[in-house]
C-alpha cells in the first residue's frame, strides 16, 4: 500500500471513530435527558427525545459500517456528555450537541473527498452513510429549534 493512502485511510478512520464515539454519547445522552423533564409538555418533549436517541443509535450502527468496509475496528469509548436539568436548559445543550455534530461529520466528508482517488471501492458507500447521518442530525436540529420556539 502507498503510504499516502495509509494515512489518509488512518486519518478516516481516526475521524470516523470519533464520530461513533459521538453517536453513542448522544444516544445516552438523550435517553437520559428523557427521564429529567418536568412540565406538562414533559411527555411529548420525552417521546421526542428518545425517538431521535432511537436515530442516534441508528448512526452508530452507519459509522460502524464504515468503519468495517475499510477493515478497521470501531470505537467502543464515548464522547463526553453534556449534563442539563431543566426543559430549556436541556433542550439548548442538545441542539448545541447536534450542531457540533453536523459540523465535525461535514469534516468527515471533507477529509474522505480528499482521498476519493485513495478510496475508489469505499468512497461511495461512505459517502452515502455520513449524507444520511448529516441529513438527520439537522432534522433534529431543526426539531429542537421549535420545541424551543426559535
């Protein structure tokens, strides 16, 4: 193999396991943040956030299959999470969270069109996955964004 296209594929895989890594803090995290509502909306809010933690688990299982069509072995570590008490405050820290999220996977897809040509046999099914994680993460962006009247 050329050394170029060692690094390239090791700085993927470097980028695509912090992206599982991402995944499975989020869905953690919204589970958790599920059982901490309050209010009279606190179900609706909760429903909400475990159907988009349903989604983040979802993604895992796309990283990982990245991860698996260029022979590499996935992340079984976590992101740190981000603690909040309160709807609002709760709310905030996960649109927050999937915001960062959109921008460092929009990274990833930078750095895999950078090694297209290094990558002729997993380009496509990579890309594929990382669109339709992207595409979701800014449907729950935009989700949260009315649960919180923005």
């Amino acid at each position: 193999m050329h050394p170029v296209v060692f690094v390239a594929k090791a700085k993927l895989i470097e980028l695509l396991n912090k992206g599982l890594e991402l995944e499975h803090q989020a869905e953690a995290q919204y589970l958790s943040h599920a059982t901490l509502l309050t209010g009279e909306t606190a179900d609706t809010i909760a429903a909400r956030l475990t159907e988009i933690a349903g989604d983040e688990h979802k993604h895992a299982g796309m990283f990982r299959d990245c991860l698996e069509i260029l022979d590499a072995a996935p992340s079984i570590k976590m992101h740190e999470g981000h603690p909040a008490t309160g709807t609002m405050n709760i709310l905030k820290a996960n649109l927050k969270d999937e915001r960062d999220a959109v921008d460092f996977y929009r990274t990833i897809v930078a750095e895999l069109n950078n090694s297209r040509a290094e990558l002729p046999y997993e380009y496509e099914f990579i890309e594929h996955k990382l669109r339709h994680v992207i595409m979701d993460e800014e449907e729950h962006a935009l989700e949260i964004r009315t649960l919180l009247g923005e």
